[in-house]
C-alpha cells in the first residue's frame, strides 16, 4: 500500500503550494486513479515520491515505511514508478531497458543473477512486449513504448506500481490493452496508483477515485461518488452531464458544448 | 551483447596491440622487429635499447593513456549529460589547462616539471569554477546547466589567454601555442605511472557508476524511479571525468576530438551500455592516439606535426562515416 498523509509541497521559487495536505491511500490488489484538472497536482504527487521535491509537511509511505527514511534504491524496490515523460538520450535495445528495471536490486559490482533474468523474462511476458525485445527504442511508437515502460516497472517486483498518464497519446485498442494489464496487476495483489486525463476508463477500472483540484482533494471515494456533475463541473470548470455507460453502467462523463464559466 | 562486445573488445585490443608495436618499431630510425623485441627482453645494443626503452615505449604508453583518459571521459560525460555533443574539453578543463600553462610559461616557469602541474591546477581550479557556477544557477544538478557553465567558463578562460599572450614574447607565444596543440613527445616513465593511476582510478570509478549512468541517459526522473541518485551521480561523473581529462592534458597538452568523437566510433559499433562502451572507448581512443602521434612523427622526420590537429585529421574521416547513424 502507498499513503501519502497531509502531504503539503512547493515548488522552488513558488509562493502557492503545489500539494496543499494531500491524503490518499492506494491498497494492494486495487487500482487507484488519481484524477484532476491539469495543474492540480497530479504529477506533483508523482514527484514528491520520487523524492523530487521536498516535502514541507506530511509523510508518504510504502507498506508502512516513510519515504523520507528510504534511500532512493529501497524506495526503488518497493514502488516501481513510471513517469510521464521519457526519450533515451541514445537508442538502447528494448532488452536493456526492460533489464534497467532490475536496477535498485543491482548493488555495486554484483554480477546479473537468475533472479534478473526471471524478473525480466517475467516482465516482458506480462506486458506483453516478448514481439519487441531486439528493436531499438527509437523504432518503437508511443504505445510500444509505454508497453516497454510498463514492463520495466514490473521487472522492479516492487509491490506497488505507480504510472503517470501511461496512456497518452496511445489510441484506443492500446489504452485499453493497458488499462486491462493494470486491473490485471491488480488483481495480482499489486497496489497500483493511476494517474489519468480517462475519467470515464477510470470509472470503470478504479476501484477509488482520487479527484485533485488545486493542490487539495475535492473529491475522493468509488467512482460512483467522485463522477457526479456538480462536482466534476466545479473542478473542471466547465458544463458537463454524467450518464451511465451502456456497457456496464459505470459512471460517464460527457462534456457539453459551451464556455468557461 | 556478449558475443558481439567480446568481438568489439577483442579487435580494438589488437588494433591498439598492432599501433603500439608500430609505434615502437617505426619512427626516425626504423628498428626490425627481432630488435625490438629483443630490446624489450632487455638485450641488444645499447642505442637500440635506449631509443626502445626510453623513448618510444614511454611515448607509446603515454599516447594511449591519453586517448583512453579523453574516452573514457567523453563517454561518461555524453551518456550522464544526455548530450552527443558533450566531451571533457567542453567543462572549461582544457581553458583552465591552457590559462595555467600560459601563465607558467609567460612567467619563465616552462620547464617539464611545471608546465604540466600548472596545467593540471589550471583545469581543476575551471572545473571547480563550473560546478560552483552551476550550483549558484541551478541549485541542481541539471545536465544542461553544467555544460553551459563548462562553456562559460572555458569562454573565460579563452579571453583571459588572449589577454596574457597579447603582450607576452615571441618564443613565451610559440611555447605556449605549441603546448596547446598537444605532444607526447616528452613522455618520461614518471609521467606515464602518474597517468596510469588516474586513468586506472578514472576509470574505475566510472565502470562502478556505470549502471547509474544508464539510467541517467533516460532522464533525470525516470532515473530517480529506479533508484538512482540524480544529482549525486551526476556531479561525481562530471567532477571524475573532468580529472581525468585535466590529468591527460597536464601530460600531453590539448588533443583535441578524442574525448567527443571516440565515444560515438564505440557507439557505433553496436556496444549500447555504459559498461561495454566505456571499455572499448579506452581501446579505441588509445588506439587513435597512439596511431596519430606515430603519424605525427613519421610524416615529415625530423619535424613532427601536432598531435591534436592529427588526432582531428584522422578522426574527422571516421567520424563523418558514421554521422549518419548518430542520433
């Protein structure tokens, strides 16, 4: 489970808060969205547990051990993160950059073991990239890519999975394929954070919604609770209507024609 | 991998094998190679054995602790700084250098032992301004802000050379220009032993960084998302290349390109980690130097041509074969 509690952080040479007390819980075997307008603090969150930005109040923790007390390695074998952005400087096969997940369990000069191999064999099979492990990354497009990002995060074993937007930019048959990879995760005893723009996908994945507004949570709970039109039309400041979708009757979010109140 | 970087491995270790015979063989006075060897088991005349022993071995060793100081240090730094333009002499190392042997050699302090300390306080003391210029920008260890202070402060460092030597004496000037374009030409044995400690500590500093390294080439956070301490590993591969490239130009002056293009003759033949890269630069880039200093010396005997412009005028060639595939 990763909890980050009361967390409050800034930016450098900032005035406003970029997190203004934050709570919220992401337990194993569910997937927890994080949702919000951009500029709320989505990615925020994803930073300050990467020990990015300096926490000015508040703790995060990782099946119960702070963060702050962790070195970024034994965070790294706890919670495997994937940030939203990333281009490799130089083209790497996608065998070496899934192999980079085995990262935080490498320490010093110790030689790649069985346990490596199996992790990424593992890995590779599960997010289902075994068709693109002797390309080169720069041959790769948006959704392979976020496919090979997503194993390597899973190649770290970590027992908490964090992504942030793994699917922008990727058309629907490859958001869906990766939507379902993560309830599967889940439902492999993986506490998975989601952070997402795909409020509707959300409501049908996420077992909690976390809805982020400037900094502060506006809204947090099952889906059913968190996609209501008064709420979503404060937060995202403009008309909406929420229906129920005709497949499975979750929650979804339809945006109406007209202006910024 | 494996396979292909024990073929890299191997054929870089016996191109930088038949340019280090060459280059102990050949020269003013040709010596056959049962001389040579001879020379080497300690037999044979003595004016064979003097010019082996004394001269070329030194000369040879020198060179290509030189060429593999540059790439190990280019390699480093264009992997940490995600730049394929990033190289050693780019840090300010090889202004401060030059600053600091200009200095000693306008004020009559050019002998061999001083010249090449000089240098090496000239190189620190700009790399130290570097990081201190952006520590004070950035706060963070941020790849771009770095090199830009790197720039910054070899721009410095230019002017202030242009400044000493505008009103310094004719032979100060050429002594000075001359020492910029660089020479292993008075490779002594305590030289080269210092050398091989730093390129040995260098480089092995920078193979146990190596994984980090890697992940760094991804970007600052994902590196941080597999554990990586972002700006700890950053300043340290700056800070330990920027040594090992000060430590190579207090022995041999500035020689030019091997530290920006040795990485990507590597890159090029298929090696893509930071370990297997940083290995066959060494070779590779000793292999370069000691090939250009042999062709420095041997293209017009007596007078030998400077071995930066012949380390550029070799590598430029290989170096636009492969412009192509550089990304």
């Amino acid at each position: 489970m990763i909890a980050f509690d009361a967390v409050a952080a800034r930016y450098p040479h900032q005035a406003a808060l970029a997190l203004d007390g934050v709570s919220l819980s992401a337990p194993a075997g569910e997937v927890t969205a994080v949702v919000g307008p951009n500029g709320s603090g989505k990615s925020t969150l994803v930073r300050a547990l990467l020990g990015r930005l300096p926490l000015e109040r508040g703790r995060i923790t990782i099946e119960g051990a702070d963060v702050a007390t962790l070195s970024p390695r034994e965070r790294a074998q706890r919670v495997a993160v994937v940030p939203q952005r990333e281009s490799a400087a130089f083209p790497l096969p996608v065998r070496e950059l899934v192999a980079f997940g085995r990262h935080p369990h490498r320490t010093g000069f110790a030689a790649w073991g069985e346990a490596d191999e199996a992790a990424v064999a593992d890995a590779i099979d599960a997010a289902g990239v075994a068709h693109l492990i002797d390309r080169s990354s720069d041959e790769l497009s948006g959704g392979e890519w976020q496919r090979v990002r997503i194993a390597r995060a899973l190649a770290q074993r970590a027992k908490a999975l964090v992504l942030d937007e793994p699917t922008t930019f990727l058309d629907i048959a490859h958001e869906m394929s990766v939507f379902e990879l993560l309830a599967s995760l889940a439902g492999g005893g993986i506490a998975v954070l989601l952070v997402s723009h795909q409020l509707n996908l959300v409501a049908r994945f996420a077992s909690q919604i976390v809805l982020l507004h400037n900094g502060t949570v506006a809204a947090a709970g099952a889906p059913n609770d968190v996609m209501r039109g008064d709420i979503l039309e404060r937060v995202y400041d403009w008309p909406v209507v929420v229906t129920r979708d005709p497949a499975v009757g979750a929650p979804s979010l339809v945006p109406l024609r007209g202006r910024r109140r | 991998m494996t396979r292909r970087f024990a073929l890299v491995i191997g054929l870089a270790a016996l191109l930088l094998a038949a340019v280090m015979a060459a280059g102990v063989a050949l020269g003013t006075i040709a010596l056959p190679a049962r001389d040579v060897l001879r020379a080497l088991a300690g037999a044979g005349d003595s004016l064979t054995l003097s010019v082996v022993r004394d001269l070329r071995l030194p000369r040879v060793a020198l060179a290509a602790l030189v060429g593999a100081g540059l790439a190990l240090s280019g390699t480093a730094l264009q992997a940490t700084l995600r730049n394929p333009l990033a190289e050693p002499y780019l840090l300010g190392v090889s202004g401060g250098a030059a600053v600091g042997a200009v200095l000693a050699v306008v004020a009559g302090m050019a002998s061999a032992a001083l010249l090449p300390l000089a240098a090496f306080a000239g190189a620190v003391a700009a790399v130290v301004v570097a990081l201190l210029v952006a520590r004070a920008a950035g706060g963070r260890a941020d790849g771009r802000v770095l090199l830009m202070a790197g720039v910054v402060v070899g721009a410095f460092a230019n002017a202030a050379i242009m400044v000493v030597l505008a009103n310094a004496p004719a032979d100060a000037i050429r002594n000075a220009t001359w020492w910029m374009m660089g020479s292993v030409g008075g490779a002594e044995w305590t030289g080269v032993r210092a050398l091989a400690a730093y390129v040995a500590i260098g480089g092995g500093v920078l193979w146990a960084n190596a994984l980090d390294v890697d992940a760094l080439t991804l970007g600052e956070e994902p590196a941080a998302a597999l554990g990586v301490q972002v700006e700890r590993t950053t300043r340290l591969v700056y800070l330990v290349s920027a040594l090992l490239a000060a430590a190579t130009v207090s022995a041999a002056g500035l020689v030019g390109f091997v530290g920006l293009v040795v990485p990507h003759l590597a890159r090029a033949t298929g090696l893509r980690t930071q370990r297997p890269l940083l290995a066959a630069a060494a070779l590779i880039g000793a292999a370069l130097v000691v090939a250009a200093d042999l062709v420095a010396r041997t293209v017009m005997p007596p007078a030998e041509l400077p071995l930066g412009a012949v380390t550029a005028l070799i590598g430029v060639p290989f170096f636009l074969t492969r412009l192509r595939s550089l990304r």
